[in-house]
C-alpha cells in the first residue's frame, strides 16, 4: 500500500502484481489496491495485453508470464507446494523486455523472485528489494540480498523516485556518438578501476560496462559521468561496490538443458570412451560464477560413472574472478528455487535439504575445486580433458575473445572438447577446433601451433597488455574467377617480358614466364639464387644492375646487353626495378628481360690497303690484354663466388645453429609455461585446502566450546574401544589426560563403583542399540550414563559416543522427597486417626493406616480414584462436595461437618470431617487435608 501512494498516476509504466495465494481463496486484493492508487486495478485474464499506468493482480490458482507484453495465464504445474509463481512472471518479463524490465521484491518469506531478478539483471534491468528492517517478513528481501542481484535496497514509499530515474536513461552513455567528456569519464573510471582493483575492464563491451556504471551514478543520483568518476577518486569503497556491479554472476544448474543432455549421452562417453580406469579426468569450467554449472557437470560425471560402473578420478577446477560468488560455490548451499532446475531425482540424490535450501552433499563437493582466477590475464590450466566457459565471452570485446581461445585451446588436451553457450563462437579461430555441435557450441581441439605460439615469449596472452596485437589468422579463401582475371593473365601472358622476383639476397620468391633462355643452374649445390643462375654472358650486367637497385635503390631500365648462349649471339633488354612489399614490409626486387632482334652479319670491308704490321701488333696487344682482363675478372668473379658459398655454408650453420637454440628456448619456455600452470593448480587447490582448513579450524572450536559449555562428560571411542576424544568433564568419571588419546580406555581407571560399561559400548557396536543407566561414582556423585553409535556423514558406524550428566542434584532432591514423605506418613500414622490427602480434582493421593483400618479398604483400592466414587458412594455427598469445590480456589477451611451414613461392613456410622488447604512445596501444587472423626460411640 506504501508503494502505490507515493507513485503518480502518470508515470507511463505498467504494474503486475504477484503474490502468494490459496488456491482455493477469493482474492479481495483488487479492491484493497484500488483503495491506494488511482491508477486502474484489474485481475488478470488470459491474452491481456499489458497497458501504462495500470496495475495488473494475479488471479489466484494460476502461473502467470510475460509474451510480447501479454500476460498469459496457464495453471500451476502443482496445485499446492512449494511453488514459484514469481520466479515465473520474473523470468519471463526479463526475457520479453530485456534492459527495459523493472523487478520489485516486497515484504514474503521463503527465496521466491530471487532467481527471476538475478535474470533481470542479467537483461540489464533494474531491481529493488525492500529493506528488510521495513518488512513485516524478511526472507524474501533479505534472500534477494544475499544473492547479490538487489540494484537498490529502500523502502516501499522510496521507490517511486527511483522509478521515475530508471525511467529517464542516461544520454551521456547511451549516446550513439558519445561526447570527448563521456569518452573521458568512461577512460577515468577505467584507470581507478584498474588502480583500485587491479583489474581492466577496458576490453569488456562497452555497452554492459555502460548499464552498470549507469546503475551506481543512478544509486547516487548522479547524471553527469566526470562528476561519478570524481566521486570514484573520492571514494574508494565506491570503486570495490562498482567492481562487484560490474562481476556478472547470473546461472542456474543445468542451464540450456539440452546441451546437458549431449553432454551427458554423447560428449563425456567419447571422452571416457578409450580411457582406462585409474585415469584422471580433468576438467576447468571457466567465470564459474556461484558454481552451478560446475555441480551440474559433476552431477552428471557421477551418473555416468554410476551407470558405467566405472570409476574415475576426478579434477573438475572452478574458476571466477569474484571472491564472494567462490565463497557461495564453496558453501555449496542454495534457496529452495532450485527445484525449478533440478530434478528430484537429483536433489534426492546429490542435495541435503535444509530449513532454508539445499545443501550438496559432501560427495559431490569434493568432486569439485573452487579458486579465484582472472581468467584474461592468470595462467590457464593445462592438459584439460573439457574446458566450459559459457556466458563469459559475450560480455568482453572481440579482442578479449580473440586471446582467450587461443588460451583456451592451449589447455586441452589433443581431442579435448570446449563447451561454449549458445551465442558464443571461436570466431575466427576455426583452425584450431573443429565443430561438434552448431546449435549448443561444442568444439574438438585440432592440431595446430597457433595457440602454442601465442604462449611463446612476446605472445603470451596472460602476460602482454592490451594494446599488444596478435598475428591475423590467415584464411584461404576460394576466388572467384571472372572475366577481368581472365584478361589480366591473358595480357601479362602475351606482354609482359619473363621475369623474376628474388628477395634482397637474391633468392627466388616468383618466375613470371620463360626464364630458361636466361637463367640456368649452377653446377655444384642446388640454389634457387637467381644471380646465381644467370648465363654467364648476362652475369655481370645483371649483378652491377642488382648491386644499384639494392644499395642505392635506383632502377636500371632499357639497358640492352649481348652475350653469347650455345655458340648465339643473342641480344636482350635488362631491367632491375626495387619493389616493396607491403604486407611483410620488406624490399623485393623485379629482373625483367626482354628478347631483342639478332643483328644481321657485318659484310666484309673491302681493304683499299694493306694493313700496318705495327697496327695489327697493336691490336695483338689490346685482344690480349682484353682476354687478360676478363680472365682476371673470370677469376675474381669464381673468387667472389666461392667466398659466397663459404659465407653462405657459414651463414646456414649459423642458422641451423639459432634454429637449434631458438627450438631450445621454445622448449625452455613450453616448460616454464607448463610449470607456470602447475603451480596455478597447486595454488588453485592450496586455497581450497586453506579454505577447508579455516572451516575444519571454525568447527573445532564450535566443537570444543560446545563440548565445554554443556557440562556434559563426552568421550568418542572407536570400534576398537580406543580413546579417539573427550571432553573436559569426562576426566571426572575416568582419568583420562591428553596423552590418552589413542589407548584402549579399558586401560583407564575409572571412578565408577561398578564399571561395566566397556561391554555395553561392545554391545551397542554389535547391535546398534543405545544404552543408558544411572552409575555412582566413589565420590558419591551420580551421573546419567548414555552410550550411543557413532555414525559418520556417510552413515557409517565407526565406534560409540559414551556421555555422563551430573544428575547428583537430582538424586539428592528425590532422596530428600522420599524422607520427607515417609516422615510424613510416619507422623499422620502416629496420630491414629483416618485421613485422606486429596487433589485438585479430588482424587485420592494417599491415606493413613488408620483410614485402611478403620475402612477395611487397601490402598490399591482407593489411590488415584475419586472420593465420591469410594464404596458404595457414601462419600458422594452434595453438600461435601460444595465444600471441597471451595476450599482450593478461596483458600477456606471447614470443621465438623457431619457425615451420616450406612459404611459396608461398619453399619451406619455419624462421622465429623475437617477440611484444610496444603500446599506441596516440592511442586507448589495445592492439596486437600481431609480428617475423619468418629462419632458412632459417643
């Protein structure tokens, strides 16, 4: 009723109420409403479609959801129970209005609505929980809570105002084209993030990191984004509560069930298929959140095992970035609304239940490992089996994505399977997996190397920042062939000259058309070296022309060389052209020739006159010292050749030798990387056994203070009678020190006078029967002595549970009531005249000698039966009656009342009776004196 008065009746929004009803009870709660708003209240009707400013009420006996704003009403799975109508309408509104749904939890007991806004704020939506301080019943309130997925805890009349913000959306971040201050805003929030946490949320989506930032400044009533991110500065416990916004820990068991049921009937069985029984099964389920889906996996692993008969040892490591959803998993205790997702067979099978939920039971939690892992930047675990990582990928950026499946394919195995959601994909990795499953996302590991090197040094995934950039994925893909590439190789065919592409060395990367006319290989060692292979004629022209584009990086076009090949003179036009590469960045250079014509033949010279003899030894001269000269180049040339080959030969050893360090180095750093994992395992399970240990530590100290506080000698003993603990108090029934532990507590006296408890602990171990009695101690102190199995969590009996109570007090109380009751019935039989004592009710408690003598009654006869009933009647007298009826309750007295009647076997008889009011201290019951006076004989 609060709520509804303090909202306007124009705010444009649409109210559906669900609460908890009878099946079988009218609701009135239309009429009640009405009285609060002005707003028009209708019970829904099946197909009602959802208008503003109205509010909608549930009918009861009826499941209510949400289809494309129509409200659709169906009966309930159960007509009584435990049901979840509000999870229902929840779950639904936030799968029809996504970022636009609104969930409210009010005053209730018991976990209902939790689970649907855990799924609204998964959607984006907005959830208010009413402080539990103002609630009538708390344990909805506080259930949504402690569930972490309360956007805002206030109270009813407080929520209107909040409403109408959420109504109004932040253009500063919503903006198609953010502002420079927006994008500024955002970058300082990022950086006191990183600062605060150590954490980046820099390559998470900005449209999620956006909806939650606008969550706290809306808590805040802040509008602007540089005013929160000097709120940030100011405040640093804000920056821990938008770390927890910003940690999306919605699932549910066995969420998408039939990805499950493949899980189950076909993924796992290929696994386990080949694999022998004392084999290890790893497995690493990835932003685990609260661990359902971790307990799902292991639930089904155990069926699978049950149902094989097999038996496998299990390594199934849960991970998450949040500390409190690990310390949820790690309790491994859930509200009652899992039962919408678990079957009951499983709950059965798997859960405890509990008051408030179900608790796995221990042999489930111990299949699983829980620890605290940043899954972007730690290292991952390594020779998994099955690595699931599911809903975490669509909340980070494509360049996140882009690092973590690489990662993810360097922890399986070779054949391991990766399990994704459904609207999660490998991207553009396709070479390292190999589809299993289109629609539910089930991948095989491949074998590939790409993964491998992005853990090699400068690439590891883990350890670079995020402005590092990763080789693109190259991907091969089918041309298609047209009629421009048909005429642009129909053209270089039929124009353009042969030519080679070599590298900065020389060495051949392409040959475009007949080469063979110019390049031939060497003799000796194979060489694809293109300078190499050019005739001999060609070599130097080619080298000077090669030598330039290199060094100076000039062109040498059109120069025409001749050079004789097999006996032809033949004339071809050089040209060497530098070329750069763009995709690798390096320099290429282009050797193109071109066929010329052959000169005709000279004709002969006509001599008009006889040659000088000096001109012709001149000409002598220069042939031969030009066949000198290019013998010396000859020469040089083999020279620079073989010098070549030996700096090759060197350079490849060189090489070979860097390839064999550079392979040492990889394998140095697979090691280190492999051992990087391990110690992340050892640490993952330290944590779990620390976290173990404080708990273990927690409950012994609960156990010891427990054990000291309730004055209760206890002493644990195994199925061999051996001492395995006691508490303080049992050291005074058997002495017993610390050093006894572990020694047969037959060996150890006691102080009882008769021990012979030793053989009733055997006998309870042999029948399972508990044995109790009351022993005495040679103090004189009594105990209450109780011997009982002792069964494990398993329901083991492994050895008994003796205990002692001081009942001393109370024996001493009881003796004390016997002495005074014999001391009293010793006085009233010493009187010598009749008397009865009396209840409330008039029963008879006892009576004196005297009264059995007089009588002639025994006490069997008239104990516990009413005085008007004794005999014959004769004490069914109405005006006694009306004086006993007075007595108790005005605390009176009477004296000589008369009694005149016929006794059997005493005749007629005149009596005087008095009447007296007693009060047993022992109890503080009132009781009635009655003394009888014979008056026959006078």
């Amino acid at each position: 009723m609060a709520f509804f008065r303090h909202l306007p009746v124009d705010s444009g929004m649409a109210f559906v109420l669900v609460q908890h009803l009878d099946p079988s009870h009218v609701s009135i709660l239309t009429e009640i409403l009405q009285r609060a708003t002005s707003m028009p209240v209708v019970e829904v009707a099946n197909q009602m479609a959802i208008e503003p400013d109205r509010v909608y009420v549930i009918p009861p006996n009826h499941d209510m959801t949400l289809l494309h704003g129509t409200l659709q009403l169906s009966a309930p799975e159960q007509e009584r129970g435990h049901r979840m109508p509000i999870d229902t309408f929840l779950r639904s509104l936030a799968e029809d209005q996504g970022k636009r749904a609104i969930g409210i939890i009010l005053s209730g007991t018991g976990t209902d609505g939790t689970q649907g806004l855990r799924a609204i704020v998964d959607k984006g939506g907005v959830s208010l929980v009413q402080d539990p301080a103002t609630a009538k019943y708390d344990g909805m309130p506080s259930s949504a809570i402690n569930a972490g997925v309360a956007t805002h805890v206030v109270a009813p009349d407080q929520m209107a105002d909040l409403l109408l913000l959420s109504r109004s959306p932040q253009s500063s971040l919503k903006s198609a084209q953010p502002a420079p201050a927006t994008i500024s805003g955002m970058n300082q929030i990022m950086m006191l993030l990183r600062s605060g946490t150590s954490h980046d949320f820099s390559g998470y989506k900005k449209s999620t990191i956006g909806r939650r930032i606008e969550r706290r400044m809306a808590q805040h009533n802040i509008e602007d984004i540089e005013v929160y991110a000097r709120h940030l500065k100011s405040k640093p416990d804000e920056v821990h509560s938008l770390f927890k916004e910003l940690l999306i820990n919605v699932t549910s068991f066995f969420r998408d069930p039939e990805a499950f049921v493949l899980l189950k009937q076909e993924i796992l069985p290929q696994i386990l298929a080949d694999k022998p029984d004392d084999y290890v099964l790893r497995l690493w389920v990835a932003g685990c959140a609260t661990g359902e889906e971790a307990y799902s996996i292991a639930m089904i692993l155990r069926e699978i095992m049950e149902e094989a008969h097999r038996e496998f040892k299990i390594q199934l490591y849960s991970t998450d970035l949040d500390d409190d959803a690990i310390a949820l998993a790690r309790a491994g205790f859930y509200p009652h609304n899992i039962t919408r997702d678990v079957s009951s067979e499983r709950l059965r099978r798997f859960f405890i239940k509990e008051d408030n939920g179900y608790r796995v039971k221990k042999e489930l939690r111990e299949m699983v490992v829980f620890a605290i892992q940043n899954v972007i930047k730690d290292p991952p675990f390594t020779k998994m089996d099955m690595v699931s990582c599911r809903n975490l990928m669509i909340y980070l950026g494509s360049g996140l994505q882009s690092r973590l499946i690489p990662a993810f394919h360097y922890a399986l195995k070779p054949g391991g399977v990766l399990f994704l959601s459904p609207s999660e994909s490998i991207g553009s990795h396709t070479e390292l997996f190999t589809l299993i499953s289109r629609k539910w996302k089930f991948y095989r590991t491949t074998g590939s190397i790409t993964s491998h090197c992005a853990v090699m040094p400068g690439g590891l995934s883990w350890a670079t920042d995020n402005g590092a950039k990763f080789p693109e994925v190259q991907m091969i893909k089918a041309k298609e062939t047209n009629i421009a590439e048909l005429t642009r190789r129909a053209l270089l065919q039929a124009f353009a000259p042969a030519s080679v592409v070599t590298d900065l060395k020389g060495e051949t990367l392409y040959i475009h058309g007949d080469t063979d006319r110019y390049l031939r290989p060497p003799p000796g060692h194979a060489t694809l070296n293109a300078i190499e292979m050019v005739q001999d004629g060609l070599q130097l022209a080619v080298r000077t022309a090669f030598g330039l584009a290199i060094s100076q990086g000039k062109a040498t076009l059109g120069h025409e060389v001749s050079f004789m090949a097999g006996g032809e003179a033949r004339r071809v036009i050089l040209e060497v052209r530098p070329l750069h590469d763009a995709e690798s960045g390096q320099g290429v250079v282009l050797v193109s020739f071109q066929d010329l014509p052959a000169l005709p033949p000279a004709k002969p010279l006509r001599h008009k006159r006889a040659a000088d003899p000096s001109d012709l030894k001149r000409i002598e001269e220069l042939e031969r010292d030009l066949s000198y000269a290019k013998e010396n180049l000859q020469a040089t040339i083999e020279e620079q050749q073989s010098s070549n080959e030996e700096l090759k030969s060197t350079n490849e050893e060189l090489q070979s030798t860097n390839e064999e360090l550079q392979s040492t180095n990889e394998e140095l750093e697979t090691s280190k990387e492999e051992l990087q994992s391990v110690n992340e395992e050892l640490t993952t399970i330290n944590a779990e056994l620390q976290a173990k240990i404080e708990q273990l530590a927690g409950m012994q100290s609960d156990m010891k203070n427990l054990l000291d506080n309730i004055n209760v000698g206890t002493i644990f003993i195994d199925d061999h009678l051996n001492v395995r603990r006691f508490s303080r108090e049992a050291a005074k029934v058997y002495r017993l020190i610390a050093s006894d532990v572990g020694r047969p507590l037959g060996d150890i006296k006691s102080d009882l006078d008769d021990d012979g408890l030793l053989a009733k602990a055997q006998t309870v171990i042999d029948t399972l029967i508990p044995y109790e009695r009351e022993v005495r101690t040679i103090g004189g102190d009594w105990y209450l002595a109780r011997i009982q199995p002792y069964r494990t969590l398993e329901n083991v009996i492994d050895g008994v549970v003796m205990t002692f109570s001081n009942i001393s007090a109370r024996i001493a109380a009881e003796v004390a009531e016997q002495e005074v009751h014999d001391i009293a019935e010793g006085i009233i039989n010493a009187i010598g005249k009749p008397m009865l004592v009396l209840d409330g009710s008039f029963n008879v408690i006892s009576a004196s000698g005297a009264f059995y003598h007089e009588f002639g009654v025994s006490p069997a006869e008239i104990q516990g039966r009413s005085i008007h009933s004794l005999g014959n009647h004769q004490w069914d007298i109405p005006a006694l009656r009306e004086l006993l009826e007075t007595i108790l309750p005005n605390q009176q007295t009477f004296d000589g009342f008369e009694v005149d009647h016929s006794f059997p076997g005493l005749g007629h008889r005149k009596m005087l009776l008095n009447g007296r009011r007693i009060v047993c201290k022992a109890s503080g019951r009132p009781l009635i004196l009655l003394t009888i006076q014979d008056q026959t004989a006078a």
